[in-house]
C-alpha cells in the first residue's frame, strides 16, 4: 500500500498537477500574472549566476 502510494504521489509531482490546480483556483489580471512570471525569471537567474559563482 505505502509503495502504491508512493507511485502516485510520484507520478502526480511529474504531471504538474498541483501547480496546475493552483494556477488556476484563482484568477489573476493579464499584468499581475505577466509581473508575477518576470518576477520568477529574475529568481531564477540570481540562482543560476549564484550556482556559477561558486
């Protein structure tokens, strides 16, 4: 049962499914999701030049 679980818990994260349902249980304006993604953009780029720093 646990191994099952385990499965599903799996296949669930490859899927996106949360994030999915997430993204979508509440509604955001055109500009705060296009700020919000930029937003994620620039973090991932600090972390990146973070990883090649050091």
């Amino acid at each position: 049962m646990e191994s099952a679980l385990r499965r599903f818990k799996r296949k669930v994260q490859q899927a996106d499914i949360i994030k999915e349902i997430k993204k979508h249980s509440f509604y955001m304006k055109p500009g705060e999701r296009r700020r919000a993604k930029e937003a994620l953009s620039r973090k991932r780029l600090r972390k990146k030049m973070r990883r090649e720093q050091s």
